[in-house]
C-alpha cells in the first residue's frame, strides 16, 4: 500500500507545472493590462496578486505596468511597453536574499533595494550591468526599433550605483538627481538633471517616466521629491511628496471694512 500511495505522489508531482512546485520570488502588488509573464513556453496574464518566479518573462503593452514586491521587500516596476527576465532568486532562511539578478531587456523600469545585502543584487541590461549600494533610482532601456537600442540611462535618487558596460567601462553616480549613460562602447556620467536643457532635457523628460508622473504608481513606489529633478533647477524649493507634506496656508486677514458714511439730515 504505502509502495502503490508512492507512486501515486510521484505521478501527481511529474503532472503538477514546474512553476508550482518553485516558491514564488514575488508578488503584482500592481497591474495594469496587458501585462504577461512566459515561463517554460507557458504564458500567463498578470493581475493584482500573480505571482513572479524565477525565469518569468514580464512584458507590457503600451498602457501595461507591473509593480511588483519581492520577498525581501525590494520594490521593482515595470513600465509600458517594456521586458525583464527574472534570472535568479535565492531567499535564505533569516528572510533576505541571497540573490536577485534580474535583466531589464527594454523600456521603463523603477528599482528601490530591500531588505538584502546590496552586493547581491545583479541588475543586466543589453549593454552593461548596474551595482547598487542602498539604492532607489529610474532606468531607462531604448527599445527594438528606437535610436540606439539597448542603450542604458539611469537616473538616481538615493543611495549609489556603479555601472559598467560589456566592456568593463565604469562609473559611479551617488547625488540626487545624478544621470549615468551606459552603451557597448562607454559608461558616462551625465551630471545633474536639474542641469539639463534642450534636446537632452526633452529625451530624459521622455525616458523617466515616472521622475515626470508618479501618480500611476502605488504610493510605496513613490520617491521622495523625485519630480524635482526633470521639472525644476538646484535651487528651487523642493516639491512635497505627498499633500500632507505641504504647510499649512497661511491664514487670511479679516477684510478691510469700509467706514459707514452717515447723511446729515437737515
């Protein structure tokens, strides 16, 4: 009996998809269609609450975005029109990761680190990878059939990246606001997006799109001041995040009444 109820398990194991028998690496705490993840020549439509496991394919129509919540609390969205790989992750028993290595193949994506070592985070993209240190930024991946496909831009909030190319070609951004370029051919730190002007200003208003516009996001994907850098310059105050931040308005004095003007009657 206990030899027939074995192979019965073991039957139901092999018929079971491989992806149930994987912990889940994370969770759409966020969805917006058309948003899909292919995993062993299965594809599955995200919806608030899917689960992401290792090797999904995550892509996105022209309105789609996932914002999804790994296990160790780091925080990865995933913009329109736009394709990441989950490569690899590793949970280890006190709960942080031993390792999570995703590629953003193209498009819009926002990173903010959890939980983890940060020297376990592996981030790829077509032209280098990207080293975090603590760290909350927007990247931008130029898709199949733009200028310059594959070509990497970031843009920092907190915290530290190095970037480096396929060709080891390094860099470090660590100040708020700071941008770094990535291609095959170099790594190159842009400076200060509050800097910006013309034709670079206008494309990085276009790449980061959410340093524009954070209201399609969850408010814990929300940065800090993060419209800041692509609407105004370093000396202007700082916008609140959110309406609570902003101070109070300052009362209103009471009118000026006009003096009563009595007619003398004779």
């Amino acid at each position: 009996m206990r030899q027939l109820l074995g192979l019965l398990t073991a039957a139901m194991i092999a018929a079971m998809p491989g992806m149930a028998l994987a912990a889940a690496a994370g969770s759409a705490l966020g969805v917006d269609p058309a948003a899909d993840a292919a995993l062993n020549n299965e594809t599955r439509t995200l919806v608030v609450g899917s689960d992401i496991f290792i090797g999904d394919l995550v892509q996105t129509g022209p309105r789609g975005q996932v914002q999804i919540m790994f296990a160790d609390n780091t925080e990865l969205v995933v913009g329109p029109s736009s394709a990441l790989l989950i490569e690899d992750y590793l949970l280890r028993n006190d709960g942080s990761a031993g390792k999570l290595a995703v590629d953003m193949l193209s498009g819009a994506f926002r990173f903010s680190t959890g939980d983890s070592a940060k020297s376990r985070y592996v981030i790829g993209t077509p032209t280098g990878t990207i080293g975090v240190r603590g760290t909350d930024f927007d990247v931008s991946v130029a898709r199949p059939g733009e200028a310059n496909p594959g070509d990497t831009w970031i843009l920092l909030y907190d915290g530290a990246i190095q970037f480096c190319n396929n060709d080891n070609v390094c860099e470090v951004i660590s100040t708020f606001c700071e941008v770094g370029h990535m291609t095959s051919e170099d790594s190159e730190i842009i400076g200060d997006a509050r800097q910006t002007k013309g034709e670079l200003r206008a494309q990085l208003q276009g790449d980061f799109i959410y340093a524009m516009n954070q209201n399609p996001l969850l408010r814990e994907f929300w940065f800090r001041q993060a419209r800041d850098c692509l609407t105004k310059k370093p000396d202007e105050a700082p916008e609140p995040l959110f309406p609570e931040d902003q101070p109070p308005p300052a009362p209103k004095p009471d009118p000026v009444k006009p003096p009563v003007i009595g007619i003398r009657k004779n």
